[in-house]
C-alpha cells in the first residue's frame, strides 16, 4: 500500500464519498426472490436510480433509471420539501420505493407523480399526471390498488383501469385527511396518516382539524429573498391538532369514526391493522406522555373496544415499532420498558401476558422477523455490548437466545418475512460499511456491496493514517456506567500536552459512543491530524442504555448532562498528554444546546465552544419532544426558565461561536437571533456564521466544506496560535 495521505477538508463533502458506495433502502422481495436498493449515479452520487440483486442469477441490475423518466431539476411542493426534510432525505431521483405484497411489482414517486414498475414487462408505468402532488402512496395488500394522498385528500387508483377515486373530500386549509401531523412525523416517527385492512376492503385514516393551533409567520432567509410561511405549529403548551381516526368501507364508500373517549388532548402515535379486516388497533397516549394504551377495535362487533396493554411510567414512555400481530389472531408481540431496559413479550390475542421473552440489563433495538412455524423471533439488540447492534434469535416457547452476527461490528439488518436470510450491513469504528446477503448461520451467500479498500477505493489512500480511537467507561455521580471514546494520534510526541474537542450531542434517543463506521466522524479524524484530541461521552440522558439511564434528566435539562460531561473533562485532565487549558466542546441541534450550556455554566473546563443550530429557549419547541422531557410549561415553569441557555449568559468566558442555517425549520432560526441579541446587550463577544438557505440539516458539499472550515478555523485561532 502507498504511503497514506492526510486527509483534506474539502476531500470529506467532496464526491465519491471517502466512505465508498453502499446502497441505500435496502428491501427484500417478500418472496425473497432479489434484493432491492437505491443507487447514485457515477457522476452524482445524490441522484438515485432503482436497482436490484437477483439472487438466482446472481446478478445486479437497473431496474429504473430516473433520468430516462424525469429529466433536469425536480420541482417539489413546500409540503413535499418539509416531508422529505423531516425524513431527512436529501437526494433526488427515486428516494424512496415500495414493494408489491405478491413480489411482482414496485412503487415509487419521482417529481410529484407515481410510477408502477412491473418485473414482468421490465417497464414503469406513470399513474398519475397532474399539476398536484401525489404523495405518500402505497400499494394494496392484494396488489390490485394504489392509494395516496392529494392536496389534503384522500384516493384511491384501480391499477388495471387507472380509474381514481377521492375517498374523502374535505381536505384543505387546516383539515388533512391521510396525513400524518407536524409533530408524528417530527417526534413520533410517523410519516402516513392511513393504513390499509389486510384484504384491501378498509381503510383506516386520520383526520386531523389544525384550527386550535397557534398560526404563525415563519421566515426562511435566503441570499436573495425572504419567504414568509404562515405555519400551524405546536409551541409547547400550546394546542395541539384535533385528531379523530376513521375507516372507509371502500364497497359503500361510508366512513365509521373510532371514539378514542371524551379527552380530545392526546396523541395517536400508532394505527395498525391484524392479520384479520375485522380488527383494528391503536395506540393512545396522554398529552403527558405517561401512560400508553394499545387498543383493539372490534369493527365487525358495533366497534367494540378493548384494551390490550397499558404502559405507565412516572417520566415518560418511549414510543416504538415493535407491535407484531400473529396468525389467525393468536397473540401479538410487544415491546416495553416496564422493567427499565426495552424488552420484548408475548400474549394472546384478549391481552393476556404469556411470557416476557427477552430480560436483562440491556436493551432490544427492534423486531426483525418472526418465523411462526418454528416458534422462533429475530430481533437486533445490545445484549452482549451496548455499542454494538447484533442480530439475535429467540424461542417463543423459552428464553434461549442466541447471537447470530459477528462480534466487534455493528449489524443493521433487513431480514425478508420467511426469516430464512438476512441482509446484513455492518461495519465498525474503522472499517466501512460492507453489506452481505447471509445466510441463518452467518455464512455469505452473496455480498451486495463488499467495499473492499483497493487501488480503486476513494479512502484507501487516507485510511492508514486514520486512528482506532480508544474506548472506556467513567463513573458518573451516580455510580451509573458512562462510555467514551477518545481519539488521539498513533503516537504522541514526547512531553507535549496536545488540545482537546468535545464532541457532544448529548440529548435523548441518541448514541454516538458506538463501535461503528459513520462519515461524519471523518472530520474528528481531520482535527487528530491537525494536532487535536476529540472526546465523546454519552451522558446520562442518551439512548440504549435503559430507562435509569435516560430518566435523570427529566424535567430539568442540560445539568445533568452537562455534569456527565465535566466528568470526562475531569478525566482528561488526569491524562499527561492534555493541556487542560485547551479543551473546547462543538456540538450540533441538542449538541448545540449542549455546547452553550457547557460555555456558560462550566467556563472553568470549556476555553473554547462552537454552537450549531442550538435550541436556546425550549418554550420555542414544539409539544410533543419538550413536554415529554420538561413536561407542560404551566406545571415546570421553573424547570423551563432552568432549562433556557440565557440566565447563565453572565458565565461566558471562552470564545464562542453560533452558526445556524437561516431558513432552519426545525429548530427556528429564532433560537440564535434571541440568543444573539441577548449577548449583544450584554456586551458580550461571540462570533456567527448564518447560513441563507440552509435548514436544520445544513445539507450540500458547498455549505459542509465553508462550514467545517469555519469550525477548524476558530478553534485554531483559540487553541493553535
């Protein structure tokens, strides 16, 4: 191999990607016949064409190429672009696709329009041609249909015929018909708002009535104009959307509304059909998060309801996905944290408990596949280390787990309904992502993608120079375990103390000390070059590591974290190569947050910080994420004045930088400018970088190479000169 070569700032946004090509929304047919993936281009890795893996064959191939069917700039609703920027998607092309239930076709969306690809006639068939965007489709259980949603309505569309039929009619203005609400799809990780019945003759949906939520003018700046947004959003405390959840018999075209009682203040995070037309389950949650019900409703039965399981939790309850109903309504499986780790159990279909299936000081990420006839469950998990995802098997008759990926990678899988192979996408800390067709017993039946590092390899010239970073574990007050990770060059010059970089985030449902490959950690390796140490920690608050973990933050954010986070400081300072002089901490969204708080109650370890895109003032957030952490404003005023960054501006000592993107509509670029001006009046320095343009994401090669550039170039002007 050739002598290695640093790496260059602008190389790290720059196409190919260091990282290699992996594909993307990787599927199995459901007869497991070829794997489906999204690819982009030789020329633009963003543009992304449909491909597939036909196993028999032995074969990748195009299937489509999204230039032979829409050529040139792509122009999307403003409905469309906040979809896809809460999704964060930010390619063009095909970006998201969906299989046929019978394996003889797929679909997809390209330019506001729908296509039907059929295997048979190797051809894509445009259903849809108007001046309005179809968003959000799906295919029927039985194939025959397509349903998608358009300007706030609901439809339908008889694939043979391409005869369409509008199932609600009501949409528009503040009443969506099919859509999932501005917080589900922000907080809730729900992107649709109906749900077909198993054999295609219902469907249920939600209607969401915005009137009570607060209309507001929001701003996105661009280099040459500003548009304004008249948006309903959800301030914290403030209302909510009215939600009520119906089913349309698509034979008469009537619709049944489901009570979910008198309480019209809650949420509706999950809709889910069983195996059977006739029963219908949701899940309802307290506007304070702290109880959750699965319902089921009987619809053949006057729509009777019965409830499942109910979670409680003196904090709050994590929601999730894992909700599997088993054949001819003979039990479910359900997820829940009720012993304090996220577990997996199994009853009968009247909600009758019959086993807790996984136990122990760890938690299970997600159900994979269940293989019915053997008894037997696939999921992913931690149970051998919390910073690696493996794929484990479980029997529905007894406790007797057992690993089936390799150890010292992390494992994200796919595993097709017949649980006969999986997809497996691993990597570790310094090795990329590779993805493997494997057999049960790990063994590979095919690679997809084995980016190798040869000649050919885009990193392969940097990646001898980059360094294993060290692991480890504090205390923190306590007594809980905290994971680290340090990176430091291969070999230290002697007696010299080098700077550090805290690299936080450090807010709930987030990891970032894991032993796994991410791009974005190609920067931390650029500043090891530089001459920089970067610590992580995950601080108490962070995700999978359990609830006892998580819950001390609630109610009162950034102190118990910000104390985790002085822990390691104070560890690095025990450290001879560290000049604990030079310790700065960046960080971005919570990690911006973070990264304030750090300067102003803890100027005595931080001598330097970045800020980006922060949250300064949390009754500037929306409902659901706050409340559920800070709880309603009127009942913790104190822990929400506690929690806002500006009683503690008077602390600042160190430099200071806030960067934000300027049409940011996640976290309000509002959050900066109010922070600003409060600096400003206390004639207190910092510096700023704002972007025109650019949301939450800070999305394109252009605004990522200015922006880490800008980063590099404060901390050296703080710590290199």
């Amino acid at each position: 191999m050739a002598q290695a070569t640093q790496l260059e700032l602008a190389r790290l946004f720059a196409d190919p990607a260091l990282s290699g090509t992996t594909p993307r929304s990787l599927a199995m047919a459901p007869d497991g016949s070829r794997v489906t993936y999204l690819k982009g281009k030789a020329d633009d890795a963003d543009r992304l064409d449909l491909w597939e893996y036909h196993i028999k064959d032995a074969e990748h191939r195009l299937l489509v190429d999204a230039d032979s069917l829409v050529s040139g700039a792509e122009v999307l609703s403003d409905e469309e672009k906040a979809r896809r920027e809460r999704m964060r998607l930010f390619a063009s092309g095909i970006i998201s696709y969906s299989w046929s239930k019978n394996s003889d076709a797929l679909l997809f969306p390209l330019n506001g329009d729908l296509y039907y690809y059929q295997l048979s006639t190797a051809k894509a068939q445009k259903l849809t041609d108007t001046d309005e965007f179809e968003t959000d489709a799906s295919i029927s259980p039985t194939g025959k249909k397509v349903a998608f949603i358009r300007q706030q309505n609901l439809y339908i569309l008889d694939i043979a015929t391409g005869k369409e039929t509008q199932l609600t009619h009501d949409g528009g203005g503040v009443i969506k018909n099919g859509m999932a609400e501005f917080v589900a799809q922000e907080e809730m990780d729900r992107m649709t708002g109906y749900w077909w019945s198993p054999d295609d003759s219902k469907i249920a949906f939600t209607r969401i009535d915005e009137s009570a939520v607060a209309e507001v003018v929001r701003n996105e700046i661009y280099a040459d104009e500003i548009k304004l947004f008249n948006q309903r959003y959800p301030y914290t405390g403030t209302a909510n959307v009215s939600i009520k959840l119906g089913v349309i018999d698509l034979n008469t075209a009537k619709t049944t509304w489901i009570s979910h009682g008198e309480n019209d203040d809650i949420y509706l995070p999950r809709v889910q059909w069983t195996d059977s037309s006739r029963y219908l389950s949701y899940q309802w949650q307290n506007r304070q998060q702290q109880q959750l019900e699965l319902r089921l409703v009987d619809l053949a039965n006057n729509n009777q309801q019965q409830t499942l399981v109910t979670e409680r939790s003196d904090t709050w309850l994590n929601l999730h996905h894992d909700l599997y109903f088993l054949h001819n309504n003979s039990g479910f499986i359900w997820a829940s944290e009720r012993d304090g780790f996220k577990h997996l159990y199994h009853y009968d279909f009247s909600g009758k408990l019959i086993r807790q299936l996984t136990q122990g000081d760890w938690v299970v990420d997600e159900v994979a596949a269940i293989d019915e006839a053997k008894g037997l469950l696939y999921f992913s998990g931690r149970k051998d280390t919390p910073l690696e995802r493996h794929l484990y098997q479980v029997s529905l008759k007894s406790a007797d787990i057992k690993r089936l990926t390799e150890a010292n990678y992390d494992h994200a899988v796919v595993m097709p309904k017949q649980a006969n192979s999986f997809i497996d996408s691993y990597s570790n800390v310094t090795s990329p992502s590779k993805v493997a067709l494997r057999a049960l017993d790990g063994k590979v039946l095919t690679w997809l993608e084995q980016n190798k590092l040869n000649a050919q390899h885009p990193l392969t010239r940097y990646h001898s120079d980059l360094v294993a970073p060290k692991f480890g574990t504090l205390k923190a007050e306590d007594g809980q375990t905290l994971h680290y990770r340090l990176f430091a060059p291969k070999q230290f010059e002697k007696g010299k103390q080098y700077p550090v970089i805290v690299s936080v985030y450090g807010g709930p449902h987030a990891q970032r000390v894991t032993n796994s490959w991410s791009a974005r950690d190609l920067y931390l390796h650029y500043l090891v070059q530089q001459g920089y140490l970067v610590f992580q920690l995950d601080n108490r608050g962070s995700y999978n590591r359990g609830k006892a973990f998580e819950d001390p933050i609630y109610k009162n954010l950034a102190s118990i974290e910000i104390a985790d986070q002085i822990c390691g400081v104070e560890y690095l300072r025990t450290l001879p190569y560290v000049d604990a002089k030079r310790i700065g901490i960046y960080g971005h969204s919570y990690g911006g947050y973070m990264a304030i708080m750090a300067m102003f109650k803890a100027g005595d370890y931080f001598a330097a910080g970045v800020a980006g895109a922060p949250v300064t003032d949390w009754a500037l957030y929306d409902t659901h994420y706050t409340e559920r952490y800070l709880g309603h404003p009127k009942q913790n005023a104190q822990g929400y004045k506690q929690s806002a960054v500006f009683p503690y501006a008077d602390g600042l000592k160190g430099g200071l930088l806030i960067y934000h993107g300027m049409a940011d509509d996640n976290v309000l670029f509002t959050h900066s400018t109010k922070l600003y001006k409060q600096l400003q009046d206390k004639g207190l320095s910092f510096e700023m970088m704002n972007y025109p343009g650019s949301k939450h994401s800070m999305f394109g090669q252009p605004v990522q190479t200015h922006l880490h550039q800008t980063i590099t170039e404060f901390f050296n002007k703080h710590f290199m000169q």
